[in-house]
C-alpha cells in the first residue's frame, strides 16, 4: 500500500458520504496533528434494523413516509418485517431508487422513463428525500463516532467538519445544486458562506480511483507510467474513469473524459421482474404459498442474483412456501428454476455498457492501458467479473478488484481524495464557455441567417444575439492551477443603468471542435454590481453619435480542480475585484461567494 504522510494542520474530521440508488455509506477520518491518518468506515451497528453482513457497512437507501410527509423508517429498519406490516396497516409510503429521480436527463436513457422508476411519495422531491436520508446518515456516523473514540467531544468540531459528497460521473450542476440544498436543508452546515466552503464534491469514478491506489504496492515493480482505468459498477450508475499514474512522488493524470452510463444493478433487477412476472403470469390464483411479486423481486435482488455466476448453471429464486410444488411452472419446493442462459441474459445490457464506455474512453486516451480496477456493487457478482476478466485480457489488460470490501471504494475513497489529493489534472467532459453576442458582420452568413436575432446595443451597433464563445474545449486536459481568462464588456446608455449585470457559464456536450452556434444548457450564472466601475468610466460616442459607457471585465475560470471556479473581474479605481462561484468539472454547482449572487 502506498504510504501515507502524518498530517500536520488543526485537529478536524472529515465525513465522506456515498448516498447510493440501492445502498448507502459513510466513511470519515479524525485528523489528528502529527499522526498519520486513519480511515475508518461506520460499520457499527448504529442504524435501527442493522444486521451482520453486508448491509454492516452499508445501508439500503429506502425510506417509509406517513400520510402527513413524516420519516417512520429508514435503512434497514425499513426492511423489517414490523415496518413493512406497519406500513400496510397505516398507509405509509416506501421511497426507493429516489437518487435516479435526480438523473440528468442528457445522459443516454432510451431504456428508462420516469415511469420506470418508482414514484416519489406524495408531496415530496427527490431533494427532501436526499435530505432527510442525508440527516439520518450523518445520525447514524455521529453516534459511531462518539461510540468507538473514548472522550470525543463532538460540538468541540461540529462546526468545523469537511463534508465529501460523491456523485455519479454524469452527475452536472443541477444535480450538484440539489445536493447542497439538501446538506444545508439536512442542517449539516449553516447556509453561509463559511458553511458551504465546508463542502465538497467529487465524482464516485475519482473517489473510487483514489481507493484503488492507495491499494498498489508501495514499492511496485514497474515505477514509470502507467494508466488505470477504474469501473465502479453501482447500483444505479455505471461510471469508468482512466488515469495516467506515475511513482515516486505519485502524480495522477486523467486522460479521458469520465464517462456514466444507467446501466447499474437496479437495472439488471428490472429485467429479471419482467421475465419472472412472464414466467408467473399464468400460474393458477388459488397457489398457496406464493409470495407477493414485490417480495419475491426482492429475494432476487438480494439472493439470486448474487448466485448468478455463468450462463451454465440455472439458479432457483425462492417463491415461499417450500412445500408448493407445481412442475409445468418449473417450481419444486418453493423455488423458480431459472435456466443458467437466461439468467445470465439479465446481466448482458449492462456488461455491454462498461464495454462501450471503456471503448469511447481508450479512443481519445492517449496512453497505455494495462491494469482495471472493478469495484461497485455489481462488481462483487462473479458473472460481472469473468466476463470483464475475459474481455480484457484480449486487450493486455489485467483486471482485479482491490482487497477489502470493495463496496466501501466510493465513501473511503472520497476521503482518500481529501487526504492524499493525488490527482494532479482532469479532462473536460465537456466544451465550457460564455454568451457570445458579436457585432453584425453582413458578410458573414452565420449572421444573415440569424437576422432575427440582431439586438442594437447602446453604442448604436447592432449584436447577434445567441452565440456561444468557448473557453474550455472537451477533451481538453487541465491543471489544477490553471487559469483560464477572457474579456468581455457591458454598455449601457446611462451609467445608473448599470448594477445588476450577469454572466451565463454554458455547457455544449457535442463533439463540435469550435462550436459557436450550438444547443447549450446554462450551468449557472454570476451576477455582479457594476455601478462603482461604470461610475469611474468616460463616456463614449457611439457609430451615429450616441453616448454610451462602457465597462470591461474578464470571466475567469478554474477547471482543473473536481469544483469548477468562475469568476467575474473588474477594475475600480485600477483595483481588480473579483467575484466568484463554484461548480465542479463534471458539472457545476454554482453559489454565491464574495459578492456575487448566483442566480
């Protein structure tokens, strides 16, 4: 294992959070000065209904609301043969697979419609579930804490805690944006800037990176480059990141843009009740000892499919009773044969995903592939695993999957990334850039065509309207302390109409190399008081005598970090004033910070 530094820097904990589609956990780390830090995750049994085994590390992400929009259950309580009686008696309402109600709908989902999800309870947003689910997990991590460390004294940091959250690679600023509204709904933070600069995002495909190396030899036997690509197969999303990895010291580099793909476990579990609900259809009503279709679909989830290991082996999914037998449906007591094929056909959508991924990744990664790491729920089923073994092996790739419960990569890895920061640059996922509103150029036909969109600005030219002026390409590879810059301007007729200006940061996911014209989402927008600057300005004249004025500022971005920074500057009185919000590289979650207010 790679070695790890003591810290040096005030006493502080760090919490790391991994709220999944299907499970969820928590991992943190008590900074101590001089020490070298340790990882934990919270294991205890702290969550009502906890039990051994897999759910000791993590917790379902299911939650029961009453009819007045109350918790009454959450994790694994929720699964408790009491609750699920009290929720059918009172009327309660479960919420599971919510986190994909928060999908971006850009991402490749012709096989998933809203529909296809189950629905919200009545009244609520996926974001108050994410809230109250995020207020029962910090819960839970805090009784843990205080539990396993002898006279901690928690108010003594609560007020100083780094919270990591993890999302999905594809995950952009809306989602990032719901997030901290429910961190801040949650209470976790104060709604202030000092709270919020407390809060940090990163990709579930850079966290699980960061636990992955942390797992190599400390002293490995080939020390020059190589690249890494990491699978982390969950429960909702499929996410593949690469890296260019060097040793001594380890410097990390992505090399391609990350890729997501709705193609986890829940998935595979969607398929299998379409196929079980056929073979059932027409078994006879009067069948005893049949469970009801939802718990059956849950025994698969939680048993069968974990035993799904090749195409020639059937496997039998338990119905109920094991006294019901009934030949012409292929059930002997009380399990469902499944033919080995087609259960394994269940599984091939979503191998066929990573395949896909992993192949757009490697055409624009310039660097040897030669090692895999497969972590992720779905990654613990051996099925998953021989195949991706198999396939690549034909490329020289060797596959593993670190030591340990690989299931915990995302929440130990999220801390990892605090501590260690390896990752030195990242790959835009995306072409970033600004509104562009040239002045009219009759001889250019982009403007002819868009005559309608022609806007006459104060200084008596006339603009089109609509353009978009990149700043970041996708594809492009950034360092963290790089400094992106360009200069734009306001003019208006009067300089009191200055004071609420505002600056668009746009997002174009198309393969364009110069896109100019294109169909783009806005990520967020920075607004500014300008008044002072357009104060101190001379006036000008216009092309047929108009006075106007006219103040010049600059959009200044930082990509390479896992939060995009973007910031307007401008000179008052020759001093520069900056203000800024932050996002991240994936996506960006903008808020306020300085002065200005993201609306």
């Amino acid at each position: 294992m790679l070695a790890r530094q003591p810290y040096y820097g005030p006493r502080k904990l760090v919490l790391a959070f991994d709220v999944g589609t299907t499970y969820s956990g928590i991992s943190y780390c008590i900074l101590q000065p001089g020490q070298v830090p340790d990882i934990r995750g919270v294991t205890k049994q702290v969550f009502p209904g906890q039990t051994e085994g897999r759910g000791n590390a993590k917790v379902p992400s299911i939650l029961y609301y009453d009819a007045w929009g109350n918790v009454k259950a959450a994790g694994s309580e929720a699964l408790s043969m009491n609750v699920v009686n009290d929720a059918e008696e009172n009327g309660w309402t479960k919420a599971e697979w919510w986190k994909l109600h928060l999908r971006p709908k850009h991402l490749a989902s012709t096989h998933i419609t809203d529909k296809d999800v189950p629905p919200l309870p009545s009244g609520k947003s996926a974001v108050d579930i994410l809230t109250d689910f995020i207020k029962y997990l910090y819960m839970g991590a805090k009784r843990h804490i205080e539990e396993h460390h002898m006279g901690f004294n928690w108010t003594s940091i609560e007020n100083s805690i780094e919270f990591i959250f993890s999302h999905p690679n594809g995950w952009e600023g809306s989602q990032q944006q719901k997030y901290r509204e429910a961190i801040e709904g949650a209470g976790l933070i104060p709604r202030t800037l000092e709270g919020r600069s407390r809060v940090h995002m990163i990709t579930e495909g850079e966290a699980s990176f960061h636990y992955c190396i942390s797992s190599l030899p400390g002293d490995p036997a080939n020390t020059g480059p190589q690249a890494i690509v990491v699978i982390d197969a969950g429960g909702g999303t499929i996410d593949l990141s690469i890296y260019s990895v060097t040793f001594n010291p380890i410097v990390c580099k992505e090399v391609a843009p990350a890729e997501c793909r709705l193609q986890g476990s829940v998935f595979i579990t969607r398929r299998a009740k379409h196929l079980i609900s056929g073979k059932l259809r027409d078994l006879p009503p009067s069948s005893t000892g049949i469970e009801d279709m939802d718990d059956i679909i849950r025994e698969f989830d939680q048993t069968t499919k974990l035993a799904i290991r090749s195409s020639d082996e059937p496997v039998y999914l338990k119905l109920g009773n094991p006294r019901y037998n009934n030949p012409k449906f292929n059930i002997k007591r009380g399990a469902l044969k499944l033919l080995g094929e087609e259960a394994a056909r269940l599984f091939d959508e979503s191998i066929q995903a990573i395949i896909d991924a992993f192949n757009q990744q490697r055409k624009v990664a310039n660097a040897n592939i030669t090692m895999a790491f497969l972590v992720g729920g779905l990654g613990t089923n051996d099925l998953v695993w021989t195949r991706l073994q198999s396939h690549f092996k034909t490329q020289g790739i060797d596959v593993c999957r670190p030591d340990n419960d690989i299931n915990k990569a995302v929440a130990n890895g999220a801390v990892i990334f605090h501590i260690d920061h390896v990752v030195k640059s990242r790959v835009a996922r995306a072409t970033y850039g600004v509104p562009y509103c040239p002045w009219v150029d009759e001889s250019n036909p982009e403007h002819l065509r868009r005559r309608n969109q022609w806007q006459k600005h104060a200084s008596g030219q006339y603009a089109v309207n609509g353009g978009f002026c990149p700043i970041l390409r996708k594809g492009s590879q950034v360092d963290e302390e790089k400094e992106f810059r360009h200069t734009f301007c306001f003019l208006h007729k009067q300089q009191a109409e200055f004071g609420g200006e505002q600056m668009e940061i746009l997002c174009y996911r198309g393969n364009l190399p110069d896109p100019r014209w294109p169909s783009f989402t806005t990520l967020g927008t920075i607004r500014a008081n300008l008044s002072k600057a357009a104060y101190n300005s001379v006036a000008k004249m216009g092309v047929s005598g108009e006075v106007y004025y006219q103040v010049d500022f600059d959009v200044v971005a930082l990509f390479g970090t896992t939060e995009l920074t973007a910031q307007m500057a401008w000179k008052d009185n020759r001093i520069v004033t900056p203000f800024a919000c932050f996002g991240t590289m994936q996506g960006s979650t903008l808020h306020k910070r300085y002065y200005g207010n993201l609306i």
